[in-house]
C-alpha cells in the first residue's frame, strides 16, 4: 500500500511540475497509458488473494480516478494560460475607424409625407394620386373657379400649350397649383363614403426667400352623409396635435375664403416668442402672449364642386383642407430656409435627411 | 385694405378697444395684418418752449437752447437756424430713440456745452425731408402736449387682408357693418344728402356697351376750387398711404375707401362733346394718368368721347381729362362695370388700382345714386361750384336673390345648434331680409352681397358672427378595429425603394420638375415632346421644359456640391418625369447618380476609395427593383439603355417589353455638353412598370424546404471570346443540370498574361445541392463534365488548364 501512496506522490508532484500540454500528455501516458504505471500495478491484481485484490483494487482505481481528475485539472490551468498568452499578442487598435459605409438619408418631405400617411391611416383615410400636368377644369373649374375670377389671380399659374386632342377647358394644359385636383379626379370616379387623403408636387410662378417655383401640398377629403364642420375641427387639431407631437397644441379656425369650401376656414396653430427671437410651438404659459401662425385652409366641400364630380350635394357633405408640406415640415425640424429643400447640398441632406430604418410608422405614433 | 381708427367710428358707434376690435376683426374673416398704433412711437416727443437761445461760445452755427419742457427746464445745444427764443417746438428727452437719425439720445457735450435731449425737425420724425429747420408748432399748444395729436398721429392705422369674395368690406363701411353684426357697437345710419341739381348735364351719356356697363350716372359741375383737400382729409388719406393730390382727386380718393365705390372725375372742359361707354376699336390709343400709353386689342371697355378713350373703365382714367389745380368745371362719373370685363382687361394690361380692385370683385350694384349724392355734396361743401341734375345711362343690373333656407341646415352642415332666433338676428345685422317661416325660410342678401347664393353661404354667415370657437371638435376614428393600407401599391414602391437607395448610402433629393430644353433634348425629348412640355411662362428659360428625365437636375446638383467641395455625392430622387401633357403620359422613376468615388480610403480596405463605376448604379437599380417588389432575378439584360448612357457601359433590364430600369455612366458627351468634368454613373428604375405581384392563393410565402444533405461548390475557369457577356456563361454553368446546380457566381475576370488578346479568362464558382443521396466522386465527375461541356457548347469556353 506504501508503493501506492508513494506514486499517488510521486505523479502529483509530475502533474503540477507539467508547464505544458505535451509534458502534461506525457505524464498521463507514464501513469495512465497502456504501459503506464497505475495500469501495470492494475495488472498484478490478478496474482492476489482475493483479500488483498480487494482493498488494493479500491486503492488503485482510487488513485486512478483522482490521477485522471488531477491531469484533466492541469490540463484545463494549462489552456487556459495558453490562450491567455497568445490574446496577449493579438491586441488590435480599438480605436481605429470601422470599414467605410456611405450613409444614406431620406429626404425631409418625404419623411413629412410618410408621417402623414402614417397619422391618416390611423384616421382610416386612403391615399390617392393624380397628375401634375393638370388642365384648366380639374384644377380650377371644377373646383368653382370660375373663368375670370379673380380668385384665379391668388395662385400664379404655369400653363403649358393646349393639348390638340382636347376641347375648351380640358385642353388648357397648366401645372396643378393645388392638389385639389387630385380630389376632383377621386371624386369622378368614386361615391362617398370618400375619406381620402393627397399629396404631391404643385406648382406657381413665384421665386422668391419664401416661394419656390415647385412645393408639395396635401390635402385631405372626407364626404359622407353627415360629414359636418365638427368632424373637420376635430380630424385637423388631432391631425396638428399628433403631428407636431404635442398634446395641447392650440388650434385657432378662422372664416376665410377658398372657393372650392363654404363655409372656409384658416387654421392657426398657437406659439410663443422665445426671448432669442425664435419661436415655439404650443400654448403660451400664464402671463406670456400667445401667438398664433397660419398653417393651413380648409372648409366644408362647396356643393357646387360635389356637383361638378357627380356627387349629389343634397345627400352629402363632407369637409377638405389643404397643406403646404415644407412649411410643416419646417416648423417641425426647425429648417429656416424654404430653398435650400431643393438645393440638394449634401451637407444640408446629411444634417436634416433621416435615417432609412426610422421610417415613420405606428408604433412610434407616426 | 388699410383704415383708420377714426375712420371706422365715422360709421361705428362703439367703445370697444383697439386690441377689441383686432381681435374681433380677425374672429369674423378680416384677418388684421397689422395694427400700427403710432402715437405710441410718438409718445415721448412733447412741445416745449425755448427761453433763450445763446450762441455756442466755441461755434459759430451752434446755440445753446435754455428749452422749458413738461419736466423741467433742460440745456440743448442745437444747429437750427430757426432756433430762438420764443419759439415753441418739440422736444425728445434723452433715452429716445429719434427714428429719422436711427440713434437713441444720451446726454452729451458738444463743443464743450452739456446738451440733454434735443428739439427735432420733421426729417428727424421721418414726417417728411425738411431738414432746414427744427419744428415750429402753434404758440396755443401748451408745453407737455404730445406731438401725435399735432401732427394726426394719433389714429391708429389698421390693414387687413382682404378674401376676393369680400367686395363689401373693401370700403370702412362695409367692415363697421360687419363689426356691428358681431357685437362690437352699432352701425350709424347713414346720412344720405340730397343735392338738387340745376339743369340739365350739358354732357350727355350713351351706352354702346350694355354688357360691360348696364349703368352710368352722370353729373356736370361747374365753378369749383380744386385747391388742396382739407387737412382732415388729407390726414386721413395719408394715414392709410395714399398721397393727397387735389381736393376732387382726395374726395374720389375718400370715397372709394369709404363705401368701397370707385369714382371718377373729368375736367369738363377737356371733354369732347359727349360720353360714350363702348368697346376699344383695335389699335386705338390712350394715355392713362400714370402717362402710360396703350394700344387697344378691341375688346376693352373704355368710356370714350367723340375724340377717343378718356378712361380705361373701372381701372384708371385718362391723362388728356384728368383733373388739375385751374380745373373749373367737371363730369363726375359713377357706373356699374361687370367685374370679369374689368378683370380680365386690368390682368391683360396688368394695371393694378384703387378702382380695379373694387371693380374686379363687384361693387354694390345697387348703391349708385347714392354714391353720386355723397360725391356731390362733398365737391360743392369743398370745392364750390354748381351741380347739374344728373344724367343716367341704362339701368341697375338684376341683382336681386333669393335662398330658400331650413335653419336646421346649419347644425346638419356645421355640427352646431344655433338657434333660429339667433341665426336671424346674425343675418338681420349683415343686412339679408328674411320673409316666410322655417323649414322654407326665404332669405334675400344685400345688394352688396353678390358672393352670396347659396344655404352654405348663409350658414357661412352665421357661424363667422357666431364664431368659429365655439365649433365643437369631433374626433374622425377608423372605420375597423385595425386601419387597413392607406397607400396605394405605387406609393408602397415609391416608398419602399426610397428607403432601399436610403440604405445603400445615397441621399434622397428633390429637384424642379421642368429644366432647359438643351437638357429635355439630350436626355431623350424629340421636338414634339418638348413643344407640348414647354411652359408658357417660366421662371427662366433654364427651367422652361417638363422634364422626360430625373437625371439632369441631379447632375447639376453634382455639379454644385463638387464646386462647393464635395465631388463624391450620391444622390437619388423619386418623383414624375413627362413623355406628354396627357395624365398616362406622367411616370413616376427612382433615379440616381454617384460621382467622384465610393467611400473615403481606408486603412483595412484598399479599395474602399475607388472611384464608383456602372456596378455600384446596377446594385442601386436591383436593390430599388427589389424594394419595390420586383423579380429582378427574372429580369433580362440588354445592352441598350437610351443614348445619353455611355453604349459600352450602360444597360436595360426588362422583364418581357417592359422595361424595369436603365443604370450604366452618363455618355462623356452628354457629361460635356452640361460641363460636367467628372464621370457619373446613374440609373433610372420604372417603378410603375413592375408587374403588380399576383394574390397569392395560399400562405403569403411558399413551403420552405429545408435539404438534409451538404452543400458542394466547385470552381471553374474558363476561356472565351471577351465580347461573351458573363450572364450567358452562368446561364450556361446552370443550364448543365437544373436539379443540382443551384447557383453559379463569377469570382474572378481576367485578361493578360497567359490569355490570348480578344479573349479573357472566367472563374466562376458553381454551387451543388445534392437532394435524394450524397453524390459519388464518379456522379461529381460526371456533373462537372457536363458544365464544362455546356459552357463549351453554348459559350465557346475551352477549360483553363
């Protein structure tokens, strides 16, 4: 039993000297190897009494399994070491710059419009679309312009060549000065109930700080039995209140002209002065001015507009208001100049463009 | 339209307040643009007296002022020759801010003398460009009076903006009445005078024109004074920026503001025989008061005598009859014009006035003879002088309407009860006349309320007294319990691939829809294209053309953030592009271009830094088609985009006739003809020529089936003719055993050493998928032999050894 106490010693002493894996092997190999030690001890087993084989048995595959547990210990430091020192020479630079990806943006108004069509789909409204190039009766008779009108005048118009294949108003081609156009072609060719909302380009003559040729509208539309002045209250100022994202975000009406509504209505979202010059949407504290800024028309559809898009005026109603898109978008990011949106400076769309993941959806309310 | 505070209470009876009467204003449609309430800025400068007036002991022009103000007596030294002892002027204390000089005063020493505030001239106040002296003012005004009162500073100046449908309230009148109706006084009843005329006009009337002008009032007077207006009246006219001329000049000035009724005053002496309101003869000539001179079309309306045009009617009279200050004896003309002959004539020679813009809009066709008395007895109380009877010419146009009305229209139309009593009174104070009994209520607007026809404009009417506040607000909610898509599929594309090309790294733009015709012609109009596409009217002759492509304005987009510094811009937009003035003629594109190169270099990637070529804008295209919902896999490709891409390097995908997308560089001679010094790739994707996806009829994706054994990839090189494109290659590769083979991919192109000239080298990795059992190195072998064989029969591909 002594031998067996002195090689339990002996390999111990072997095991923890082993400072690497193959002079660890080696050990296994001397004690637990086929010619190893332990094994030719196992070996005599045979040649005991049955007495002796007993109590010597236990001992040996004792010092068998804790051998095997020793070595599978050391073996387990020794790796562990091993690796420590090879990470310790594959240190990189962490503070280098990442490979290159070119960052993308989407455009602000488009981010407008994509908030919209996110707020008015909650709203269950559908989006329609029609053509820029217009004529003279879908942007203008029908929408109860009529001829010589000097409402006509308010809107600087491009118009383009009569298109030969047409006859009177349908032949004066022009760029839409409103989508409201869009309203009239949707009105042709469906029966309330119409709930629809749309945007697109429009187009007036005037270049100036605060006009550019080309600008983006929306427009809204909701015509059904008993569609009435309350709804259209209460759609814009849940419209302006989730699109500017605050929650009591004063909304004014006040009568104004379109001659495509009766009654017509300018609608006014409430701000404050800030001691800078700048300005902040929402209601003014106590004891501070409330300002009040324009920020969009609308009004309940005029019968005569019903009647031009063979909608029976006696049996509906419903309500219209229209938008100028960089405007709102203006006012919601901040942008202070109307121009540089289609300027196209990569600085200016890096800096007020939007990341392609966040697009606008309900989940993040719009 | 601007007023006066004063002027409005000539017609209105009220003790509401200034800041009242903005805010009513506003509340019933008049948006008040602004309120300049002057006497406010005028309010520290207060006459004073100087005592003594000593010169300056160290400057000949200087005096050194002893002034007695309000609060004391203060030393100025002032530079005005008229500065003296006696004289009574005004005076700024320091800490004011002298608007004319743009300084705020501070005690100061000038030459040596302590001067505190100062006395100050009219060019100082910005009153006028006197600058010889200081003001004098009466010796009966006490020291401390303020200035404002003196000078009619004191009225406050209101403007509104005024809506095109509102002719009414384009004269003071009309807004007091609309005040009243809302609660903000009374209405003054007007005082009409009569004047007995003497005599006939020995100017006779004739109307040739009766649709133009279904009435014409006419007046002679003979005798007057036209000598300056009187101040009151000046005063008033100069508060709302109209400069006073001469008194008949101001009293039609005056007018025309007042009851918003456009008047007109001949020298009668300058007539020739009698009027005629007729159209133009084409070719005739007239010289307007402006001394514009203007050769007729035929078809404008003119108020001519036996000589010719003396008056452009209802927009601006003649130089050859006006009015001048040895005037004696005069025509006066009050008419009805129809609004769209004004209108129309007024746009055509774009001659904006007072007149046209009352004229344009219609003026009370009932409030003539009137208008003649008011107009009368002003010139006599003011200028003298003896009127005739007056001479009338046709008759008052049928203005008179009638509205059948339920009151419970309004809360039907607007969500509102307002009860009937109410909605009655409303249109009794705006002047309508209501006869019979509710649901067939009869309503008759004023002659003054042509814009009114309609129950939605009575319940207009109603609800802007009653006020827009008081709508209630009702919520629009969804119709099902989750809201179903509100785009349309083409706004789906237009979205989805506009976040594609987002996250590749290009940034979207948006650019004018018209650009020059060189471009429209270079980037694939023909001459008829750009003839029906050019604007009439353009902003400039470099955005005078409907655009038949995206790609020009993003050019010059490039072209500008490389001269401002930065040369590698990627950029796309998603917008219309024209083929016709038709609505089929619009389509809508994603459209892009990248210049300069595609990142900036890099330290782990060499070739991070290299400059962008046609395989970035092909991997712009799939990736858009992809994000649209395009099988781009299935599309074909065809070396034929359109001529302005380089014709080596550009190319179309198709699916059938259809054709998806076009991606390649810009052809260099198109990149010159725009001076663009920089190569640009681009692509063009047609988004509303991708089939629309068929409904599926089972689940939205099909059964995924998932093989248990391992993949195998073997590479390939081959030879071939270098005109072979790589596609027919792959296709060939595929093409050798469509059970197994599922993929082909080309990792490598080589031309050089060891390859013959005309010819090139493809490597190409082939991808296996054994399905029913792993396959023998004797089925390996025989599937590569069949590629090998197939890339030679169809390509002509000998295998590289």
């Amino acid at each position: 039993m002594s031998d067996i106490t002195t090689l339990k010693t002996e390999l111990t002493t072997q095991i923890e000297a082993a400072n690497d894996l193959q002079s660890l092997d080696d050990v296994r190999v001397s004690a637990l190897g086929k010619k190893g030690r332990i094994t030719a001890l196992m070996k005599t087993l045979g040649t005991m009494s049955p007495e002796e084989r007993q109590t010597t048995g236990q001992a040996l595959n004792a010092l068998k399994d804790e051998i095997a547990a020793l070595i599978k210990s050391q073996e387990a430091a020794l790796k562990k070491q091993a690796l420590a020192q090879r990470l310790a020479t594959e240190t990189q630079d962490i503070t280098l710059s990442t490979r290159p990806q070119r960052q993308g943006a989407v455009h602000p108004v488009s981010q407008t419009m994509e908030e919209l069509v996110t707020i008015f789909g909650a709203m269950g409204f559908k989006v329609a679309q029609g053509p820029d190039i217009e004529d003279d009766w879908h942007n203008f008779t029908a929408l109860n312009f009529p001829p010589g009108h000097p409402a006509r005048e308010m809107q600087d118009t491009f118009f383009l060549p009569e298109d030969p294949s047409e006859e009177g108003e349908r032949a004066k081609k022009l760029l839409r000065t409103h989508t409201s156009s869009v309203q009239i072609r949707h009105m042709q060719n469906h029966q309330p109930p119409i709930k629809t909302i749309c945007f697109g380009r429009t187009y007036r003559s005037d270049y100036d700080m605060t006009h550019t040729p080309m600008f983006h509208q929306m427009e809204c539309l909701y015509i059904d039995r008993d569609v009435t002045m309350a709804h259209l209250k209460g759609c814009l100022s849940d419209f302006v209140r989730a699109f500017f994202k605050i929650d009591d975000l004063p909304v004014r009406f006040r009568p104004s002209f379109f001659p495509f509504v009766e009654p017509g209505a300018e609608v006014d979202i409430g701000y404050v002065k800030k001691p800078d010059g700048g300005i902040k949407l929402g209601k003014a504290p106590e004891g501070e001015e409330q300002k009040w800024m324009e920020i969009l028309g609308a009004g309940m559809v005029h019968p005569n507009v019903l009647k031009n898009c063979g909608i029976d005026p006696e049996a509906y109603q419903g309500f219209a208001f229209g938008m100028g898109l960089e405007r709102a978008t203006m006012l919601k990011y901040g942008i202070p100049d109307l121009r540089t949106f289609f300027e196209c400076d990569t600085r200016w769309l890096a800096h007020y463009g939007f990341d392609p993941l966040q697009r606008p959806n309900a989940a993040t309310g719009q | 339209m601007k007023f006066t505070l004063s002027w409005l209470k000539r017609h209105l009876d009220t003790d509401a307040s200034l800041e009242e009467i903005g805010k009513a204003l506003t509340a019933i449609g008049l948006e008040v643009e602004e309120i300049t309430d002057r006497a406010k800025d005028f309010a520290p400068f207060k006459v004073a007296l100087i005592e003594a007036a000593e010169k300056h002991p160290d400057a000949d022009k200087l005096k050194v002022c002893t002034v007695k103000t309000e609060s004391g007596m203060q030393q100025v030294v002032c530079g005005a020759p008229n500065a003296r002892a006696g004289m009574k002027g005004i005076f700024a204390p320091e800490n004011t801010y002298i608007p004319g000089l743009d300084v705020t005063l501070k005690k100061t020493k000038i030459r040596g003398v302590e001067s505190c505030g100062m006395m100050v001239s009219e060019k100082e106040m910005q009153l006028s460009d006197e600058h010889k002296g200081i003001i004098e003012v009466d010796d009966s005004y006490a020291i401390g009076t303020p200035m404002a009162g003196i000078f009619g500073l004191d009225d406050p100046v209101i403007e509104i903006a005024l809506t095109p449908n509102r002719a009414d309230c384009a004269g003071v009148r009309g807004i007091a009445r609309d005040l009243a109706a809302a609660g903000l006084g009374k209405l003054k009843p007007l005082q009409t005078p009569s004047v007995t005329g003497q005599g006939a006009s020995p100017v006779k009337v004739t109307i040739e024109d009766t649709e133009g002008c279904p009435l014409f009032l006419g007046r002679y007077i003979k005798g007057v004074k036209n000598a300056p207006s009187p101040k009151w009246l000046q005063d008033q006219l100069k508060a709302v920026g109209l400069r006073p001329i001469s008194a008949l000049v101001d009293i039609t000035n005056f007018i025309c503001l007042d009851h918003a009724r456009p008047l007109h005053v001949y020298d009668a002496d300058k007539l020739s025989g009698d009027i005629y309101v007729r159209t133009s003869h084409k070719n005739e000539t007239f010289r307007d008061l402006n001394v514009k001179a203007h050769t007729f079309k035929g078809n404008e309306l003119v108020i001519s005598d036996e000589a010719g045009p003396q008056g452009l009617a209802g927009i601006i009279g003649g130089q050859d009859t006006c009015v001048e200050e040895d005037t004696t004896n005069i025509f006066l003309e009050c008419a009805y014009f129809k609004p769209e002959r004004i209108a129309r004539t007024g746009r055509a020679l774009s001659i904006d006035s007072d007149a046209r813009y009352r004229f344009d809009r219609g003026v009370d066709p009932a409030f003539l003879s009137e208008a003649m008395e008011i107009f009368t007895a002003m010139v006599l109380d003011i200028c003298g002088g003896q009127a005739s009877e007056i001479v009338t010419a046709g008759q008052e146009p049928n203005w008179q309407t009638e509205i059948e009305y339920d009151p419970a229209y309004c809360a039907q139309l607007i969500g509102l009860d307002i009860p009937q009593a109410r909605q009655l009174e409303i249109l009794s104070a705006l002047g309508f006349e209501v006869s019979g009994s509710a649901p067939k209520l009869k309503i008759r607007p004023p002659s003054w309320r042509g814009d009114v026809f309609a129950r939605a404009d009575i319940v207009e009417e109603i609800i802007r007294i009653e006020g827009f506040d008081k709508l209630p607000a009702v919520s629009v909610i969804n119709d099902t319990a989750v809201p179903s898509g509100a785009e349309t599929p083409l706004l789906t594309r237009m979205r989805t691939a506009r976040a594609a090309l987002a996250a590749r790294g290009l940034q979207e733009s948006i650019t004018w829809s018209f650009i020059g015709r060189d471009f429209a012609a270079a980037f694939g109009a023909n001459d008829n294209q750009i003839a029906a596409l050019t604007l009439q009217n353009p902003i400039s002759s470099e955005m005078d053309v409907m655009r038949p492509s995206i790609l020009p304005t993003l050019i010059e987009a490039a072209i500008r953030n490389e001269a401002r510094g930065y040369p590698s811009a990627a950029l796309f937009e998603v917008g219309p592009v024209f083929a016709g003035v038709k609505p089929e003629d619009q389509s809508i594109l994603a459209a892009g271009i990248r210049t300069g190169s595609n990142a900036a270099r890099h330290w782990a990637d060499k070739t991070a830094a290299r400059p962008v070529d046609l395989y970035d804008a092909k991997a712009d295209a799939l990736a858009a088609l992809a994000a649209a919902g395009a099988p781009a896999e299935n599309a074909q490709i065809s070396a034929d985009a359109p001529e302005y891409y380089h014709p080596g390097r550009s190319g179309a995908l198709r699916l059938g006739k259809n054709v998806l997308a076009y991606f390649g560089e810009i052809h260099p001679a198109t990149l010159e003809d725009m001076d663009v010094k920089f190569p640009i790739v681009a692509f063009e994707v047609f988004l509303e020529n991708i089939p629309e996806a068929k409904k599926k009829s089972g689940t939205e994706k099909p059964y995924l089936t998932l093989e248990p054994l391992q993949p195998l990839a073997r590479d390939f090189a081959f030879v071939v003719d270098e005109q072979t494109p790589a596609a027919d290659i792959i296709r060939a590769a595929k093409s050798a055993d469509k059970t197994l083979i599922t993929g082909a991919e080309i990792f490598d192109v080589y031309q050089g050493k060891g390859v013959e000239p005309g010819q090139k080298s493809i490597a190409l990795s082939v991808s296996i998928q054994p399905t029913e059992q792993t396959l023998t190195d004797k089925d390996l072998e025989g599937l590569m032999a069949r590629v090998i064989d197939a890339v030679q029969q169809k390509c002509g591909g000998v295998l590289r050894g």
